[in-house]
C-alpha cells in the first residue's frame, strides 16, 4: 500500500514539472515575442481591383492587438516590376526599421503595398490602384490593426515608381497622409520618346496609345497642390548620378514644389545609380524621417 503510495506521489510529481515546464516554455515565447517585431502577409478583397490583393505589415515589438495604444503608419510603395516582398527581401526593412525602434524608442506600423506596374494611379479603362488604396487598403489597415486614423500620424513613401505615387497621393489626399517619402521618384518633366517604359506601360494611357504625354502630364504630382496640401512635409532623396530618373528632374520637382510653399528635406547622394545597391543605402535615412516625423 505504501508503495502504491509513493508511486502515485511520485507521478504526481513528474506532471507538474511538466505542466510547469509547458507554461515557463509559453511565458517564454509569450515574453520573446513581445520583444521581436513580426511582419504579417496577409491577403484582402479588393472591390475596386476585382482580385485578392497580397500585402505585408511591419508591427513593432511590444505590438498588442488587445490593448488602446496605437501607433503611426507608413504605406511603403515598391517599383516598376516589383511587389510586396521587394522592400522586405531585396534590402531588410524590418531589420532597419527595428534598429530604428531600439535606437530612438518611437514605433510605428509599416505597411507593403503591392502596386504591380500601376504608377498607383486609375488607369483608363484598367486597374483603378489609387481608388484602392483610398477605399480598400486603408479601411482595412484602419479596422485591423492598432494604427492611427489622425494624417498627422499617417505617411506614405516609396521607391522609383512607388515614389511617385506616394508623392502624387500625399498631395492629392492631404486628408489622409500629411507626409511622404521619396526615394529615387520617377517624377520625369519629359519621358524620352524611345524609352521602353512607353512600349511596356499602360498606366497613362488614353486608349489609343499605352502612354500618353498628356494623360501622364494631368496626371503630375504637382497638379494636386492647393492650400491642403501646401501643409504635406517631403522627403526626398537621390543620387545625382542616376541614368533611369535624371537628377534634372527631381531638381525641377523639388523647386516646383518648394516654390508652392511645401517643407521639403531633400538629400541628394552621389555615386551609385538607379538600383538596389544605391536604395539599400538610401533607405535607412528614409525611415529615420518617417518614424521621427511620425512621433
């Protein structure tokens, strides 16, 4: 009996020590968790695009989808021929950003947009990427995570292609961002006539041909700028020896815009060109404005 005693004592034992090593072990990941940052891919609807649309969001460590603290948010747009991943896998934004989190104490909610070859605009009789943005994609980052609704503590930014959009959004909807990030903005004041991109792009067409000097022109970034929009902060940033966007170009947008009124900090590199080695340097500036604008 005594036996059968102690056998059972000792069983009993052994189940709590693994009960209790099962709950140390989820405490643990519970408490590492809470310290890492995490990306989401994730996958909506779109009405207005007619497909479902793939993008990603960066949330900070300590994130808490339970808890009233919400956080700033910067809608990242990639290039020509990109997608989603591009600003996550071609250079380690949720690397850059962390490291940006631990240096300064300020967070924020990322969000990768998946934008195809659209210049993020309503293309004629085509992918309407700008109504989607506004009526889909920000509504359902609004009801799905912690993020702020105040524009002052919403941003956009992108890259080439992705760079305009984010400019030609920002100052068409002050509304819904009061900032905006530019790296390397495909802001030509004149496309070459044999430039590929007017073969290969239909975003500025008119129906007739697949890109249309005044399609793209109505269509310009400054076009939007009135007394709402005057208030939009810019960043913009490029080398002086890009091939792609020549820095003519941006030059010209940066005083069409200053001249209207608008605070723009602009950086301008030397060296590299229109490409992935020069981004992954320029990058790291970019977010470092966003994150101290936003907070």
């Amino acid at each position: 009996m005594k036996k059968r005693s102690s056998l059972f004592i000792l069983i009993i034992l052994m189940l709590s020590l693994v009960l209790t090593g099962c709950t140390s072990n989820k405490d643990a990941a519970k408490a590492k968790a809470a310290n890492q940052s995490q990306v989401v891919t994730t996958t909506l609807y779109s009405k207005h695009l007619g497909i479902d649309w793939n993008y990603d969001v960066y949330l900070p460590a300590g994130y808490n989808p339970k808890a009233n603290k919400k956080y700033p948010v910067l809608f990242m747009l990639h290039g020509l021929y990109g997608n989603h991943r591009n600003l996550l896998e071609r250079f380690n934004s949720q690397q850059i950003i962390d490291g940006l989190v631990h240096r300064t104490s300020k967070k924020m909610i990322v969000v990768f947009v998946d934008g195809f070859n659209s210049f993020y605009v309503n293309q004629k009789g085509g992918m309407q990427m700008e109504t989607a943005i506004i009526k889909d994609l920000i509504p359902k980052i609004n009801q799905t995570y912690k993020v702020a609704t105040n524009p002052n503590q919403r941003a956009i930014g992108g890259i080439s292609m992705g760079g305009y959009g984010a400019a030609r959004l920002a100052l068409k909807y002050p509304n819904q961002f009061s900032k905006a990030v530019m790296i390397s903005p495909s802001v030509w004041y004149s496309l070459a006539k044999g430039n590929p991109i007017r073969a290969n792009m239909h975003a500025f067409t008119d129906g007739k041909t697949n890109w249309s000097d005044q399609v793209y022109n109505s269509e310009f970034p400054t076009k939007y700028i009135n007394n709402k929009s005057r208030n939009v902060k810019l960043y913009i940033e490029t080398t002086s020896s890009d091939t792609t966007v020549p820095v003519k170009d941006v030059n010209h947008f940066v005083n069409d815009v200053k001249s209207q009124g608008i605070n723009v900090k602009y950086v301008k590199d030397s060296g590299d060109n229109h490409n992935w080695t020069y981004w992954t340097k320029a990058a790291p500036k970019a977010y470092a404005w966003a994150i101290k604008e936003l907070n």
